[in-house]
C-alpha cells in the first residue's frame, strides 16, 4: 500500500471561489424550500430537477473531458463542489453513482460509442447508474459473483441476482459484474462487466425498504436479459481487475465522512446556544472528521494522477463507516433531543434519521470485515 505524500492531502489553491459559489446556489435553493437539507441524502434523496439544475452549473462530469460533456475541472475540483453539497445535505442520487464511478469507468475502459452515449447525459444530470456488483449470499466477496452471462446471437443472455442496488428502481442502466467465462479454479477469473438496461425485458426491481420505510435500496433479478456486445464495458474477462479499480472511486469519497454531518452541525448550532457539557468529547469528534478528509482528499489526489488506489481507498471507507457511527452516538449523549422523524425540529429529525439510516451504511460499499482483509492482504503482501 503506497502512502500518500501530505501535500497530497492538503487542499489545492483556487478552489475558495468555487465553493463559495456552491454555497451560494445551495443557501438559494434551500432558502426558496427547493430542496430540504437531510443526513444520508447523497443515497436517499433522489431529487431528478435538483440534479439537472446542477448540471446546467456545470458541477456534474467535472472529470469528464470536454468532448463528453464535461468541465474538464478534475477530480479535486469535484471533490470541493461534493463536499459542499454533502455538507448542506443536498439531495444529490440521481446523479450520484454515475458521477462518481460509473462515469469515470465509461472513460477508462469504454468505447467511444459508450462514452457519447452516456457521458453527456451524466454530465446533464439526465442520466443515472446503479451498481451491479453484490449478491445474495455474497455481499462483498465480489470473487463468489453467480450471476451468468451466456453467449447469444450479437450478444449475451444474463441470468442472476444482484442485491443492495442503491437507484435502480429509477436509474436508466447498471454496470453489472457477471460470469461470461466457465468456471476456473481462480475465482477472479471469467469475470466480465456488462451495462445492462433496466429497462430491458427480463429485469425485475424489488425494493428493499430502510427501517424508515425509505426505497433506495433494492434486489435486481435478471432472468435471460440480452445484452449486445456494444454494451460489453472493457475486456471480456478482465472484470476482477476494473470493478476493484472501481471501487476505489466508490469507497474513498468525502460521502463515506459526512453522511450525518448536517447532523453534526445542527447539534453544535444547538450546544453553542445552550453550553456544550463535553467540548473535549465533541472536539474529538470533529478532529477525528478532519483526519478523515485528509485521508479521503489523498485518495482523490491519486485519483486525479490516474492511480487505482483500491486499499487506500478501502482504509477509507473502513474508518468512515465507524466514524459515522461514533457521530450519531456522541450527539445523542451531547444534545438529549428525542430522535423524532416527525418532529418541527431539525436537529430531532436529522437525529432520527441518522439512527435509522446507520445500519446501512455497512453494507454499501463493502462490510467492515471484507475492508479490513482487504488493507490486511495488502500490508501482508509489502511486509
């Protein structure tokens, strides 16, 4: 595991302008009642107009090439608008997969005609993605994938399940992981990706509801679904080695640090107002934030260079998840507000549904367990 250089990890210069800017567009959009600052809304709050009206700005596709409808800012520049819709809780998952891995494989292992096809429409904001890794019976062991391509005239016939498919009941397509080769004795090997169209015959959406009744979450069945081979992304076989450059995309990003941080600032707004009786256990918290992003914003940096750095990414993600589950543990002890989804208080609804959301955030992105065999293979590997 490469560690990457502090300079890495401090923030580049020139993006205070940007992000003053978004924090100008998001003060006008939430002051207007458009969109409601929610915890958890990069993945529960699919706002379609929200999302198009981002793209007009251009803060969508910021990596994405020109010639594809993008901005050409880069990673680091999206990585400053992201955080800024995060912090503000913006409803941000129409766009959200697509733009932050979906995306960024199309232009690394796609066709030309792929990229036309769907860059654009990413960058508009008009055009979404879910994920098609995890399986019933497999969650994160990505290596067990069942689900099974088989050869078709012009094409492939897919059959399999795939489950924790975040947007799928409303996405237009998903990059699925299946098994277009026979059975090896290496289990990475035969893996291919495909873009599936949901909206093709032979897939079937069942939502899996979040303990606030929420449907964000879902279990896609796909029973002989053609696929053509100009929807074949990359080379057959090669999938092991794209979906885990992928995941560094998915796993390292300011979203694993601050799902609940509109949270975090409600509840300081209240014990500024009324005396925090523990500074030093909230200030832990906060520094524990910082270092954090320092991790994520390095990660970025690699990315930016055209790195795949998939165990950085996976430490990330790791120490993200248990971070986000100290947060709504230290504010709950700190504020003595009921958690109450109903409630005319802010800080009581945001309490409630970082409660109800936290389960989740676990299993998106890869459970704590597979993280941490995947950073202790690596160190084992450089030992």
């Amino acid at each position: 595991m490469t560690a990457p250089s502090l300079a890495a990890a401090v923030p580049p210069p020139g993006l205070d302008g940007l992000r003053r800017e978004v924090r100008e567009f998001l003060a006008a959009e939430i002051g207007a009642g458009r969109i409601v600052p929610r915890s958890d809304n990069w993945l529960a709050g699919w706002d379609a107009d929200f999302s198009r009206r981002l793209g007009e700005r251009g803060w969508i596709g910021m990596a994405f090439p020109p010639e594809y409808g993008g901005s050409g800012a880069g990673f680091l520049a999206r990585f400053a608008v992201t955080e800024e819709l995060l912090a503000a809780g913006a409803p941000v998952a129409a766009h959200w997969i697509a733009d932050r891995q979906s995306g960024p494989a199309l232009l690394r292992y796609g066709t030309e005609e792929q990229r036309r096809a769907y860059l654009p429409g990413i960058a508009r904001g008009e055009i979404s993605f879910a994920i098609g890794m995890s399986e019933p019976d497999s969650g994160s062991d990505l290596a067990s994938v069942r689900t099974r391509a088989v050869r078709a005239p012009g094409g492939w016939r897919v059959t399999g399940t795939k489950v924790w498919t975040s947007g799928a009941h409303l996405a237009q397509a998903m990059i699925a992981l299946v098994r277009t080769g026979p059975p090896e004795p290496a289990r990475h090997a035969g893996l291919s990706q495909l873009i599936v169209d949901l909206a093709a015959p032979g897939v079937e959406i069942r939502p899996i509801r979040l303990l606030t009744g929420e449907h964000h979450f879902n279990e896609v069945v796909l029973t002989d679904v053609f696929v053509p081979d100009d929807r074949v992304l990359g080379t057959l076989g090669d999938g092991w080695r794209q979906v885990t450059g992928e995941l560094a995309f998915e796993r390292s990003g300011p979203e694993r640090i601050l799902s609940t941080f509109p949270l975090l600032t409600a509840a300081v707004d209240r014990l500024a107002a009324r005396g925090c009786p523990d500074r030093a256990r909230l200030g832990a918290v906060v520094a524990r934030l910082w270092a954090l992003r320092r991790m994520s914003l390095a990660v970025a940096a690699r990315l930016a260079e055209g790195a795949q750095p998939a165990t950085e990414a996976a430490l990330v993600k790791d120490l993200g998840t248990r971070f986000e589950g100290a947060l709504i543990d230290t504010v709950r002890m700190l504020v003595r507000v009921e958690p109450d989804l109903l409630s005319s208080d802010p800080l009581a609804r945001l309490l409630a549904e970082s409660v109800l959301h936290a389960p989740g955030f676990t299993l998106r992105g890869g459970t704590n367990e597979i993280l941490r065999g995947v950073v202790a293979k690596a160190l084992t590997r450089e030992s």
